[in-house]
C-alpha cells in the first residue's frame, strides 16, 4: 500500500483548471493544486494541517463528466482532468451552499470580534445572497464557558469541524465534539470544561468565523482598526513566529504566523496571551532613583549619571552582572561589551543553574543539535530532565508527530509527565537519583556497542549494577535510524547537570544518536553568542579572566549588582540567597520594564526599559536561527528600549564603539564577529566525569522545576494565563508520602494547607495530591510568589501541619 | 490511574462490564471503539438512561476522550441522556411525514391526555416515559406507527394504544421484558 502511494507521488500528472494547464503531484487534492497555482477556491472546513472532513460544501467546484459539482478539498486529482472554479454551475453551487450555511448564522457581524477578519464574511460578500429562502426562526446554541482563555459564540457556528480536528490531531487532546444530530448538532465540550491543552489559542485563529474568539481580548478594538507586525514568541527556545496586533499605539492581541520550519502555522498559548502583562500595574514609568529610602523620579541623563558614577566608584570585581535570557541579542551583546569595557567580569545569564562544571565544554551555545522541523523524522527520542510539553510546546508537537508516525519515545524525568502521545517508557528516578538511572542505561549502550568506554567514566560505571530494563532503553535507542538523545530544563536546574549532561552526551555518540538541548529561554542561544557568560566573550571568544558565575555572584555576594530584566525571588535557583545578597548590596542598577515591591525595596537607580513588542531586536533559537524583529508599538511613557539605555551608558562610562545608530547596527557587528571567528568552541567530554556533585537528601527532596506560566516577567503578570494554572501555588505530594508525613488532616480540612519550611522560612501554602510524584519528593514548582521566599530549587524541604 | 480504575469498576456494574467485554472481543483490537454503541446500550439496559458520570466511566473504561463517548450518546435517538427519561417504559410515537399524514397528531394527543404528562416527560409513577418527536422508523406502511421499549406497533388507533399501554403497565418494566 505505502509502496504503490510511494510511486503514486513521484508521478506527475497534467490537468486543467480554469482552461489552463497545471502539473500537479497525482493524489493530491484539487484544492491543494489549486492553492499551490493562487487559484482560490473558496473553503471553511479545508485546513492545509488538518485532514479532510469535507463537510462544508462550500469548495464546490465543476469537474469535467462529474454530473454534479465536486468538493476540490475531497477529489484528487486525475490526468486529463478538467476542472473549473468560476463556471456559472461552480459558482451556483458555492452560491447555494452558502445560503445554507447562512440559515442559522445569526448575522451578528456588528457585535461580533471576527467582523472584518471572518471567512464567513468575506465568502459572503462574494457569494452570498442578499436574501434569504429560510423564513423559519433561527437556531440558538447556548454556551459554555471553556476557561479563560477561548470565548465561545457558538450560535455563530458553522460546524465545519476545524476545531474539533484541530483537538485530535494537533493538540492531542479531543476537548471538543460534534454533539447532538441534524440541526441539533452542536459543537461545544458537552460538559462545563476549560480546555487544558497548551495549544488551546490556536482553535481561534483557525475557526472561519466567530465562534470562538480570544477572551482576553475580546470588545476591544475592531480587527481593522489594529495594526499588525510580525514578532518573535519570547517564551520559549523555538522562537514561534508571532503576529503582533496595536490598537492605538498599545499592544491588544496576538496570534500566530507562519514559519514552516519552526512553528508551522501554531503557536503555545504562553506566547499568544502572555502580551496581557505588557500593561502591568507595576510598569515604570520614568527613570528613578532612590535617595535615602524614598524614590525619586528623575529624567534620563540624571539616572544614567547616577548609574554610571555607581559602577566607576567601585572595583569592577565586586559588580556582578545578571541578566535575562529574554534580553535581545543586541541587548545582551552591548551589556557584556560594556561591562566588559570596564573590567566587570562577572557577568552571567544562568540564573536557575547551579552546576557550572562544564561550562568551559560547552559548544558554542546548547542547542538541538539539528533542525526543530527534523526532529519530525526520529524514531527514537529519549528525553532527560524535560518537561518539554510545557516547556517548549512546539518541540513537543514535532516529537508528537514523529510519535504518531511510530517512533519511541522514552523519558528520564524526578516525575511522570503527562504527554499527548504514547510514551513508551517513563523512568522516574528522584532527582538525586537520575544521575544513577542515567549512567545505568550509558553503562549498557557501552555493553551492546562493545566499544572503548571513555577514560573518566569506568568510575561511575563501576558504581551501578547493570539492569534488564536498562539494557532494553539501551537496545531500542542502538536500534533505532535516527534516534536522538535530548536534555531539558530540569536537568539544567539539578546539582548534577554537568555529569547528567556529559553522559548525555556519550550515550548519544554511542548510541549514533543526536544530542541535542530542549530547554532555554527566548534568548538564551543568543546570550551564549552574545558573550553574557562568564568565560567566554562573544563568538564563544577566550576571556583574559574568567569571572563569576549566577551562583558564586550570589553565593558570594557583590557590592554592586546591575540587573536587566530580572525579577531574582522568581527567576534565580535560590530565591532567599538571591533577596539576601540583593539587600546587603551598596547599591542595585536595575533596567526593567516593571518593578514589584521587592524590586522598589532592593534596588537604588531603576532604569525603565521597553517591554518585547515594543523594542527592535534579534533573537536566536535553540537551532541557531538568527530571527530579527521591529518594535510592534512606541515605549510605555518614558522607558526606552534596553539596547539604547545600555548605548548611552555606555557612552556615560567613556567604553569605545559605543556609537550605533539603530539596533540593526549592534546586531551587524556581532554577526560579523560571529562569522570572522575562527574556532568556536565545541562540546568536549574529556575529563569531566568525575566532578560530580551528589546531593544527599535525607527528608524530602523538592523538585522545583519552573512553572508553565511563571517563566519570565511578562508571563507572570499576563491575567488570563496565571487564572487557568490555580496549581501553581500549591505544594504536590502522593497519598503515601501525605501519610508518611503525617499530613492527612490537612487533606480533610476545608482549606487544605500545610506549612512549607525550606532554609529557615516558612510559608503556608496549599496541599495538592499527585499521584505522579515519586516518593520522597514535592513538587513545588519555581517562579511563582510563595517559593520566591523559598530555596533551592531542588533542595531539601520539610513539610507540616 | 488504579484509584480512578478502582472508580470506574464501583460506577459499572458488572453486568455492564462484562457485557462491554463481551463486544470489545467482537472487534479487531484498533477498533475497540466500535463496541462504545453496544457499551452505552448495556448502560441503558441498566439504567434506562445514561448518566454523565457512566458516559464518562464507559470512556475510562474503553480508553476513549470523554467526548467522543458524548458524541455517540447525543447522536442516536435511542439513547436518553436525561435522567427524567429514565422510565420503566418508553414510548416513541413517530411524527414524521407519512404518520402525520395518517393521524400520529391524534395519537400522541391521546397519549398525553391518557397519561397526564406531555411528550418529553415521565408520568410520576416512573412508569412512562413519551419521548419527544421521534423521526421516520421506516414502517411508514403501517402509519401511524410507534414504538413501545423495542416493539413496533403499527396502524394505530386510540382503543389499540389504550391496549398496549395497560399491558405494558401489567407486564412491568423494560429490563424484565428484555431479558425475558
Ligand atoms: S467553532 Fe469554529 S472551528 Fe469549530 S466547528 Fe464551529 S465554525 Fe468550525
Ligand atoms: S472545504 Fe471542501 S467541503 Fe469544506
Ligand atoms: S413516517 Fe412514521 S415511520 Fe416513516
């Protein structure tokens, strides 16, 4: 079967539309040959991503010897075909269907968010009779409320599917269905229901019509009234493309573009909603300063003054410099230049790391190790420390799609994961013990491939014990074409990272598998390239002294810290280190769009920054893709865009080549420094096995990986997000361990609280039972307010009554 | 996922089960969905409706989305997903164009008047159930037609509906009749 359809593609064959030859690939659709030669068809159902239901009837068109007009989404093609779309009995039979589909449209056009940007709308225009034969009184669907994200009309609906496909084949998760029969039928989750996928958002961009509509962003502009740019999602490492939406200069929605080899046509919900939190009520609005407690507005030239003196009166190694991985490429490349220019060393970008072991043997930045739209092709993928459906939720839909077509799909996570495909294997291992469970599986692949284990690694071998299970994981990868090895975000956060990545590393090479990393934030590639780490300049280029890293500058605190765009009770591994070091600082130089209260209480000049939409910039992805964008909007009040602050504190601090006139000539230079480098780093593994940092947990151990919604300062203020994730706040144990810890009364308390104690501070919070957490553990994610008192990420915790 | 396994066992009984097991071997093992028809019939069996909280123990139990279990019990006539239908006798009178034609307003007016109730309720005694505008069953020959629990009774007039509804009321409830 899949072998004749395999020369049926390769076979060309000739039809006519409209009169005029086209070649088209035999068994395609004629609406795709159609499409492909800018000959439109007109279509609600038909969906480039989604299969075929053909069930709108609006693709009519005339086939030559067909007695009736036939669907072009549903008839594939045929040599000698003839096909035409505007004839008097195609354009009759698209004329009728549309008269149908109008019966039970309640023609709300005036009221309605789609207005203007409608399919409906637009095909009736154009085929749409000015009356009606249906006198009899229209439908009614009563809605549902589906969370806080999709507003639903469906009365509006024209039940072509698109959704509900969308749900099963994309999203992996059929929330929504065709209920109830003929006129009845209704499209909706039957039961009161919010949708839990992290595609959710994109239902509103493929629905034809209005019935489902962004709810954030509902009634408050006119879809032409809008202005639209093109923008980068900045939450995660793939670096969707975005469309950006401004109604009166302000940032009011956004939606998903198009870019085949990243994001196709989708977008996670993190970017499309996440621009709630460009209006936050703690935005800045002017540069301040802070004399004797009390804050002060000030114009530009005065604070950069005033930062500028603060850095000069100081020894450059008592500044430590903390910066974002959202930052832009120009961002982060001007700030390490200019600290540089100063002799500041100490300059980082790992806020949530604490194993820095292997830093030197880092490529030039950690990244997939192929293209995000190959990853489609595996048939064997093995992830560590990744919860990569929420992390990176268009690195999760290319490996659903290779899942979908057979591949196998193993993880080694501190706890299971809800995935939206088959997984065939998850081995939860404690995080003290992934380590064991991963060097255990290496071990094996060293047994079956019967090839020289590497010097430095016998030791570890040498202290697990070989296992079934182990050896099978091992085999399947062994086994596998085109098998990669993929390292996340929760194995950057754990005390092993760099002994968890090296055997990463070997068990790919091993195994002929890619090794690739998943995690990251917007920008964190770029904050490699860019230099924004301690021991190397940009383009991966040698530092005469390599400086601290985010933990030692904490560790150990600093006089001076400079910030951009760093919230640290929620952003650093350590929250209550962090805070400490913060406070006890002479002085904080903060350039940030927002500032919260602990922002106002720990930091002296706060520079007020743009937020995403609102600066030019570049980001590169975790595939090395260099994606530059333009501001969609002007600068909240007077916050300027970050790479201008840095330029002209820079000329503030006399560093040379300060002098760049727009973004684009910051981003030129680094590129072709980039491109001039001669030997950019590479992974190396040699000697590094030993340095491994075990952690002894003798109560329990808390498993901080970060939130879905709290990664960054845009996303923890966007409204509708932080109200569909309630969890986040709580503490998650297993029955047994609630037992074991003598918590079961607060399980049958109205308000189900416990005490949460981690390095001397106690904090009450929620109880929340999750059968998916292993034993000895706590889920008690990072980044939201309760753990911002907290500490280490994974550290030891105790819990009470 | 034991504890909520645990669940669906106590919400199915196990006639139910096993009937859904029974039809789930009937069908090659990628297309066990095919047996959600013939589960959501045993659960009417039982119940003589379906509950949402069975509707959503059938999909636990047969590894299906919740919707797509809602889907098929919303589609078919023949499924009650009111608990307000849940009668010991259902009535379907077809109202369609050939019955209608034929008389089928009179009888379902003398229904109603005989039981009290009007079409889409339940008599308070849960002995009637009168469902609402049911579609053609294709025995428009014998118009006007209904059908009482499984049985189609054809050429209606008051006297012989009158008939049927005493013996229905003597001969007690659907489940026995079925199983009999
Ligand atoms: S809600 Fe929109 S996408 Fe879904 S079936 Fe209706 S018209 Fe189509
Ligand atoms: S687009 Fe072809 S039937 Fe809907
Ligand atoms: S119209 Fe009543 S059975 Fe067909």
């Amino acid at each position: 079967m899949s072998k004749t359809n395999k020369n049926a593609e390769d076979n060309l064959v000739t039809i006519s539309i409209n009169d005029i030859e086209h070649k088209a690939k035999a068994g395609s659709m004629l609406i795709q040959v159609a499409d492909a030669a800018d000959i439109h068809i007109p279509r609600f159902c038909y969906h480039n991503k989604l299969t075929v239901a053909a069930n709108c009837r609006m693709c009519l068109v005339e086939v030559e010897k067909a007695p009736k007009p036939l669907p072009a989404c549903a008839t594939p093609v045929m040599d000698g075909m003839k096909v035409w779309t505007k004839s008097e009995k195609a354009l009759t039979a698209q004329k009728d269907t549309m008269e149908f589909l109008l019966i039970n449209h309640p023609l709300d056009c005036p009221i309605c968010d789609q207005g203007g940007e409608c399919e409906l709308q637009d095909l009736s225009m154009a085929f749409g009779g000015d009356s009606s034969s249906f006198q009899e009184i229209k439908r009614v669907v009563v809605d549902k409320d589906i969370g806080e994200l999709v507003s639903t009309e469906m009365t509006r609906c024209i039940q072509c599917t698109r959704c509900v496909r969308f749900g099963e084949e994309i999203s992996g998760m059929r929330e929504l269905g065709a209920t109830g029969r003929g006129d009845r039928m209704e499209i909706g989750t039957y039961v009161e229901k919010s949708l839990d996928s992290e595609l959710s958002g994109n239902i509103i961009d493929i629905c034809p019509v209005g019935a489902l509509t962004a709810k954030p962003s509902r009634y408050q502009s006119r879809s032409w009234e809008m202005l639209q740019s093109e923008g980068i999602g900045s939450h995660d490492s793939v670096g969707s493309n975005v469309r950006l939406h401004t109604f009166k200069n302000k940032l009011v929605r956004v939606i998903a573009g198009d870019n085949d080899s990243i994001n196709e046509c989708w977008i996670s919900d993190r970017d499309r909603f996440s621009y709630q939190g460009v209006y936050a009520k703690d935005r800045v609005k002017s540069p301040m300063i802070k004399k004797n407690g009390i804050w002060k507005e000030v114009d530009w030239s005065e604070a950069l003054e005033t930062a500028a003196t603060m850095l000069q009166e100081v020894n450059p190694d008592s500044v430590g410099v903390l910066a974002s991985p959202r930052a832009t490429v120009e961002e982060q490349y001007l700030l390490q230049k200019l600290m540089r220019g100063i002799g500041v060393n100490n300059i980082d970008h790992r806020l949530r790391q604490i194993d820095f072991h292997d830093q030197e043997n880092t490529d030039l930045f950690p990244n997939l190790g192929m293209s995000i739209a190959d990853i489609e092709n595996a048939d064997a993928v093995m992830l560590i420390g990744s919860n990569v459906r929420k992390e990176q939720p268009m690195i999760n839909h290319r490996i659903r799609k290779a899942a979908l077509n057979g591949a196998k799909v193993y993880t080694l996570n501190p706890r299971e994961l809800s995935f939206n495909y088959d997984v065939t294997e998850q081995i939860i291992a404690s995080p003290s013990e992934m380590v064991t469970q991963l060097t255990l599986i290496t071990k094996a692949s060293f047994t079956l491939s019967k090839k020289k284990i590497p010097a430095g690694l016998k030791d570890l071998f040498k202290s697990v014990r070989a296992n079934k299970s182990a050896k099978a994981f091992a085999e399947n990868l062994m086994n596998a074409k085109n098998p990669c090895v993929f390292i996340g975000s929760i194995a950057e956060q754990l005390p092993a990272y760099s002994t968890l990545r090296v055997l990463a590393h070997v068990l790919a090479t091993n195994t002929g598998a890619n090794f690739g990393f998943v995690g990251g934030a917007a920008n964190t590639s770029g904050a490699w390239i860019a230099g924004l780490v301690p021991h190397r300049k940009e383009a991966g280029q040698a530092v005469n002294e390599i400086g601290k890293n985010a933990s030692e500058m904490l560790n150990h605190p600093k006089k001076i810290y400079f910030l951009l765009d760093v919230e640290l009770e929620a952003d650093a591994d350590n929250p209550q280190q962090a805070l400490a070091a913060l406070n006890q600082a002479d002085s904080v130089i903060a350039v940030t769009p927002y500032a919260n209260k602990k922002m106002l209480s720990n930091a002296d000049v706060i520079l007020p920054s743009a937020a995403y939409s609102e600066t030019s910039g570049t980001f590169v992805n975790i595939e090395g893709t260099w994606q530059s964008f333009k501001a969609a909007s002007k600068s909240y009040e007077n916050a300027r865009p970050a790479w201008k602050i840095l330029r002209v504190l820079g000329n503030h601090l006399d560093v040379k080549g300060f002098d760049y006139v727009s973004s684009r000539d910051v981003r030129d230079e680094l590129k072709e420094l980039c491109d001039k480098a001669e030997d950019t780093p590479k992974f190396e593994t040699t000697g590094l096995f030993a340095e491994h940092d075990s952690v002894n947990v003798k109560s329990l151990q808390r498993i901080g990986e970060v939130g879905e919604y709290v990664c960054d300062s845009l996303v923890r203020r966007a409204k509708a997000l932080q109200d569909s994730q309630p969890d986040h706040q709580a503490v998650q144990l297993n029955t047994d361990e609630i037992k074991k810890l003598g918590l079961a009364k607060a399980l049958s308390a109205d308000e189900q609280k416990v005490q949460v104690k981690q390095g001397g501070v106690m904090v009450e919070m929620p109880l929340v039972v999750n059968e998916m957490i292993p034993d000895g553990c706590a889920l008690l994610m990072a980044g939201t307010k309760s753990s911002g008192l907290l500490g280490s990420a994974f550290g030891e915790i105790v819990i009470t009554l | 996922m034991a504890g909520s396994n645990k669940q669906t066992a106590t919400i199915l009984s196990k006639h139910e089960r096993d009937d859904i097991d029974m039809w789930i071997a009937r069908f090659p093992e990628d297309r066990s969905q095919s047996a959600l028809l013939a589960a959501l019939r045993a659960v009417m069996h039982e119940d003589h409706y379906i509950s949402t909280e069975k509707m959503d123990a059938v999909a636990e139990y047969m590894d299906l989305p919740k919707i797509a279990v809602y889907e098929v019990a919303s589609f078919y006539s023949m499924y009650e997903l009111d608990e307000k239908a849940a009668a010991k006798n259902s009535i379907s009178v077809c109202t369609n164009v050939s019955c209608m034609l034929n008389g089928s307003d009179e009888i379902v007016d003398h229904i109603e008047e005989r039981l009290g109730i009007k079409m889409g309720e339940s008599t308070p005694d849960g002995e009637f159930f009168f469902k609402i505008e049911e579609e053609c069953l294709a025995a428009c020959c014998g118009a006007p037609m209904m059908q009482l629990n499984h049985v189609y009774h054809e050429n209606l007039t008051k006297e012989k509906v009158d008939a049927l509804l005493e013996s229905a009321r003597k001969n007690g409830t659907l489940h026995k009749k079925e199983t009999s």
